[in-house]
C-alpha cells in the first residue's frame, strides 16, 4: 500500500495547512518527545518537550504521557504520533522497545481518547523520520526512491518513491546472506563485538548491497546515533548507491508525525 503525502485531511486539517503548522510526537524508549512543526521548513517551533517514557512503557501510560507533553505545549489541535512497532490501520502489530501490551492495541482510539476526542495519525517511527528526511532533510534533492536506514539496537527502514511512504518496510529483518539484517550490521553489534568502524562498515557494506540489488534506490540516508560519526564508516562502504548521514537527527521522527496528520496519512 502507497501512501502520498498529499492527501486531504478534513475541515480542520486543511486550517492547519494554511497556517503551516502541525504538531508531532515522537514515542522511544527512553523519551516522548513533541513540538510544533513548521511544515514550510521542517524546523520546530519552539524547543521540543521531553517527557521519559514510562516503565513499564503500557499502552495507557504511555498515553498519559502523551495528554501531558500536549498539555504543556498548550497545543489545541490535531497530533501525529510515532511508535517503534508496526502500525496497519492504526492498530500496533509489533512491540520494539516498547512493552509487549502494545500487540494489537488501537493506537489511534487510545490516543485519541487521551486527548479528549481529537484527530490523531499514528506510524512507525522510521516511516516518519523517512518522510521528513526525503521532504527537508538529507535526501530532499533526490527523486525516486529513497531507502532510510536508522542503525541502532536493530536497523530501522523507511521506503519513499517521490513523496510517497511504502509504509512498514521493516528491512531490518530482512535477511542478508543467511542472516537478518540488523543482527548482522546493528550499531549494537558494533558495540557488542567491539568492532573496530572499518570492520563494522565492511558489515553494513553486506547489507546494503543486498537491499541495493533488490530496490535500486537513488539514494540511501543513514541515520541513527552513530550517523554522528560518518565520516569515520561512510567513506569506508563498498556498496554503490550514494550513502547520506541524516540531516534531522533527534527531530526526525517530530517532523514526520506533524507531516502525517497535516497530510492525513494513515498507515
């Protein structure tokens, strides 16, 4: 299922859109994060609200949370929302970093009964860092296909063709070589077998010529903490698509749920 970015969204959406702005929330393991996006830019409005995530991080918990972050952001109006598991019609199908309460729980109604009835999108977490990377970030002046890859305790993915999300890609459990992607060239690997970065890049340079092989990208945007450090393993890889470090970083995901319920999106 294709999903564009240029959906309508409804009376309510559409005076977002023409005031420019939406409000984005970002849900991790160790934090929830939010602010207001301004989607002419992709920059923030004001500085994100951090709230730590909940332990153990249930679904209603998590939500209590989230009615506090918008809360203090006095914000009034519609909320995107992150999760790092696989979303399909709102519903959570999958639980990564987060607790294992969340499998099969309708995200979209929990949230939006937290917050008194309003609209709210929710998508995976790499999903909405793709989408603001492609629109704003470090792939924004490439067409076709972009691949985002996020490398930390596993590898996130994100596919988008022209704007448009592939959502759930989830390559990171693709298998490369006889082996999942992300238990061969996590950044935890890195750092469980103490790899040294041209032996962890000659790991990732595997993987992204097996994903390269099959989806033919223009471009892939690395990201992840240790997208920090690209210029120690980037100019390392042997693969031969372009491989960009991220632009976004930390307000990646922010920036991808405010794009979401200003578009509609609803994976």
């Amino acid at each position: 299922m294709l999903l564009s970015t240029s959906a309508s969204y409804g009376n309510e959406g559409l005076a977002m859109s023409a005031r420019g702005h939406a409000f984005g929330i970002d849900i991790g393991g160790s934090g929830v994060k939010g602010a207001a996006v301004d989607l002419a830019t992709g920059e923030l409005l004001h500085e994100r609200i951090k709230i730590a995530t909940p332990r153990p991080s249930t679904p209603q918990a998590v939500a209590e949370a989230v009615a506090k972050l918008v809360a203090e952001a006095e914000w009034s109006g519609p909320v995107g929302l992150t999760v790092p598991a696989v979303v399909l019609g709102g519903v959570v199908r999958t639980a990564a970093n987060i607790d294992k309460g969340w499998i099969g729980t309708d995200a979209r109604a929990l949230f939006s009964g937290a917050l008194g009835g309003r609209e709210v999108t929710v998508l995976n977490d790499a999903d909405a860092a793709g989408l603001a990377e492609d629109r704003y970030g470090a792939a924004k002046d490439f067409d076709g296909l972009v691949l985002l890859l996020t490398f930390g305790t596993g590898i996130g993915s994100a596919l988008i063709h022209n704007g448009t999300l592939v959502p759930n890609s989830e390559l990171g459990h693709l298998e490369v070589g006889g082996m999942e992607t992300e238990h061969r060239a996590a950044a935890s690997i890195k750092d469980r077998d103490g790899l040294s970065y041209p032996q962890w890049a000659a790991a990732v340079s595997t993987v992204l010529i097996g994903l390269e092989n099959l989806f033919w990208p223009k471009v892939i945007v690395a990201g992840g903490g240790i997208s920090r450090d690209a210029d120690q393993w980037i100019p390392l890889l042997g693969n031969r698509t372009p491989v960009v470090p991220a632009h976004l970083r930390n307000t990646a995901g922010i920036v991808g749920a405010a794009m979401a319920i200003d578009s509609g999106l609803a994976p």
